[in-house]
C-alpha cells in the first residue's frame, strides 16, 4: 500500500551547477500542499553545490544530502578527499554509500564499512546501496550478493537508526529496466530477512532505485516494504521528479 511517509532521494550524480538549484523551486511549490506533509525530500547534488543548496533549502522542508565520502573521519593531509566533517559542515545531514557506480570504481564492502562508521561519527545518515550486476543476477546469487553486501557494510555496527537502506539492482540503474513485481518483492522480504538474521531492526528503511520515472513509480511504491524511491536522472528534471512523487502520492 502507498505510504504517506515515503522517502524520495534525488541522486544528481555528476551534474549541476549552481543556476541548477532554482529548478527546485518546482519541488518545494508541491510540498506546500499538506498532501505531501509527511513525505521526505534529499537532495544529493555533486559536492560543490552542497553549501549552495543547503543556504537556498534554509527553512525550507527539503533535505541535503552528499553522494559519497572519504573513509578518514579526521581531517588531514588528503589530498582531493571529502569527508564526512566537510560535509556535515556544509549542511548536508545524509550521505549515499555504497553505490555500484562507486563499487564498480573498486570500493570494496571493507571500505564501504570504515565509511558508515566515519559517517556515524559525525552523527549524520546514510543512504546505503546494495544490489546485484547482471551477471549475479543470472548465476541467481542476488540473495548471496545482498547477504554479503549488508553482513559486511554494515559489520560492527549496532544502531541502525541512521541508516537507510538503498536496494538498486545494478542492471536497472540508467536502463530504463526495472524488476519484475515478483522479483522486487522477492528481494525486499530477502533484504528484510538478512536484516533480521543479523539482527539489525525491522524498522530499517529500504528505497527501490533503478529507472524510477513517473510511469513506474506508482506501481513501484505500493509493493509491500518499500519506503520510498532512489531517483537518478528523473531528478535532474523537476518536472519529472515532481511528477513521481505525484504518482506515489494518490
Ligand atoms: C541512481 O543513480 O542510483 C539511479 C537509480 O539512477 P537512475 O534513476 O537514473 O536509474
């Protein structure tokens, strides 16, 4: 069933600058309606426009959140890095780990782990993506894949309440293919059922992202144990991002 505390993060990978922001506007008109009081919004725009967008969402009900981070949670002589710290201090409250574009660029699940801790450090969330390629999907490894992916990311860690979980089967990102229903509820109650056998909460938060568009979304968001949606380049577009959140909404 749709919920009305559905969670929409819109991933902008490396696009953007900062004329960009003001395409929000289209957003934050729509949240005025108390329709969408309970829905939360994060944004996750390339670094540079982190300080920019969390002066322009001042007082505002969007959110900010980053795409990645270095592993270190001290400051120190690194060279081209981010951490957790910088990016608390420019505003944003959340961070995305974890995801295959980044894995796929040789971040390990060990790594991903020392990254969840430095962020939990700082007290801010984390938007944590797991899912399978193609290929392991094929083998039918998807729940070996996710096993290992939370058992490892998550090692160590005992609260569980900030972070949120991101299932984004690899072979949908940017494909404009997205899971049958069948497959989506078989993974999430997988996900739910890792969960629980490393007992982390129930209460965890798990997003569907991979080809949302306004098309797929509501379909997407009624399927049971889906809290909201983890959307690429529909986001780019207010219009269309606007339009997904509509559609999950009725
Ligand atoms: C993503 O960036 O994580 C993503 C889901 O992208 P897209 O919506 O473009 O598939």
């Amino acid at each position: 069933m749709t919920n009305n505390n559905m969670i929409f993060v819109a991933n902008w990978k490396m696009h953007g600058n900062f004329n960009d922001i003001s395409k929000v506007k289209t957003v934050l008109n729509l949240i005025k309606n108390k329709k969408y009081k309970k829905i939360k919004i994060i944004y996750c725009p390339p670094f540079t426009l982190l300080k920019s967008f969390s002066n322009y969402f001042n007082n505002t009900k969007l959110n900010i959140g980053a795409q990645n981070c270095y592993y270190k949670s001290d400051y120190g002589p690194y060279t081209g890095n981010v951490n957790a710290k910088l990016i608390k201090s420019a505003g944003a409250k959340y961070i995305i780990l974890g995801h295959s574009e980044n894995r796929n660029e040789g971040e390990t699940d060990l790594l991903i782990n020392q990254k969840i801790k430095s962020v939990l450090k700082e007290k801010l969330s984390i938007i944590f993506c797991i899912g399978e390629t193609i290929d392991e999907k094929k083998k039918k490894i998807t729940f070996q894949v996710l096993k290992r992916q939370i058992s490892k990311g998550l090692k160590g860690i005992k609260n569980t309440n900030k972070i949120i979980i991101a299932y984004e089967p690899v072979w949908s990102i940017g494909s404009g293919i997205i899971p049958s229903r069948n497959e989506l509820e078989k993974n999430i109650k997988n996900i739910k059922k890792i969960l629980k056998q490393f007992k982390f909460k129930n209460s965890v938060k798990i997003l569907y992202g991979g080809s949302v568009n306004s098309k797929n979304a509501n379909e997407i968001s009624k399927i049971d144990g889906i809290g909201g949606l983890l959307v690429g380049g529909a986001s780019l577009n207010s219009k269309k991002f606007v339009d997904i959140i509509k559609k999950t909404s009725n």
